[in-house]
C-alpha cells in the first residue's frame, strides 16, 4: 500500500461545543411570548359568559331559567 506523503495527516478534532447565545435566548423567550399569548386566548373564550346568561337580548316575558347545582 502506497501512502501520499504529499499531504499532512490530520486528525479530526471534537466539534465544539455550542454556547447559549444571545439568539437562542431570544427564540426561546418568543416562543413563551406566544405560547403565553395562545393560552391568554384560550382561557378568555372559555371564562367569558355566555351572552343567554346575561339576559342580552332576550323579550321581557321570557325568564331566563338557572340549573340547579349538581351533588357530587
């Protein structure tokens, strides 16, 4: 076997560690910016009241009925 001793053998070296940069910190605070966001949406249409509880538009003969509470 023939060897090209034109050319330095090299070994490879370990692939640096990655650091956590400025741009990792900023992807990582928007995405909890939208993550916090969705979750604001989501919880203000499922605590909003609904508009046959409040009486919106209703006539003045009908009487809106509540439930009564269920036992556990």
């Amino acid at each position: 076997m023939m060897r090209d001793y034109k050319f330095k053998r090299t070994e490879w070296t370990p692939r640096r560690k990655r650091r956590f940069g400025l741009g990792t910190f900023l992807r990582i605070l928007a995405l909890l910016a939208v993550a916090g966001a969705g979750y604001a949406i989501f919880d203000y249409f499922a605590n909003r009241p609904s508009q046959a509880s409040q009486g919106a538009n209703l006539p003045s003969h009908i009487i809106p009925l509540q439930l009564p509470p269920q036992p556990n």
